[in-house]
C-alpha cells in the first residue's frame, strides 16, 4: 500500500514426494546403505526407537546384515 513490495525465495525449500520416492527409498534400504530410521531422518521425519530401525538391511526378504 505504501510501494512496499515482498519477493520470497523459496528455491531453498526442499520437498520430497514420499510416494516418488518409494522406489529409490526401498533400493537403499533392501541394498544395505540406509537403516529405516537413516531413511525418517532424510525425510525430516521422526525416527523410530526400536533396534531392528537401526538395522542395516540385504534384499533377501529383507533379513538383517548379521543373519547367516
């Protein structure tokens, strides 16, 4: 009202599609790079406080890494 303009950058703000996400989240989990909990923090959200979130993961039915 008094020639007061607002620019807002918002090019810093990162989303991510949870659901676009969903197969690049599982190759991380089922390939042994990322925990459950690795995987809820890069998405912002609350890790789970169990031992099995913090465990890393091989595609073998999803077993543990210390399973023989």
């Amino acid at each position: 009202m008094q020639g007061y303009d607002l620019q807002i950058d918002t090019s810093a703000i990162k989303h991510i599609d949870i659901i676009d996400a969903a197969n690049g989240i599982d190759k991380l989990i089922g390939s042994g790079v990322c925990s459950i909990n690795d995987i809820l923090k890069l998405l912002g959200r609350t890790p789970i406080s169990e031992p099995w979130a913090d465990r890393h993961n091989l595609t073998k039915n999803y077993e543990p890494l210390d399973t023989n």
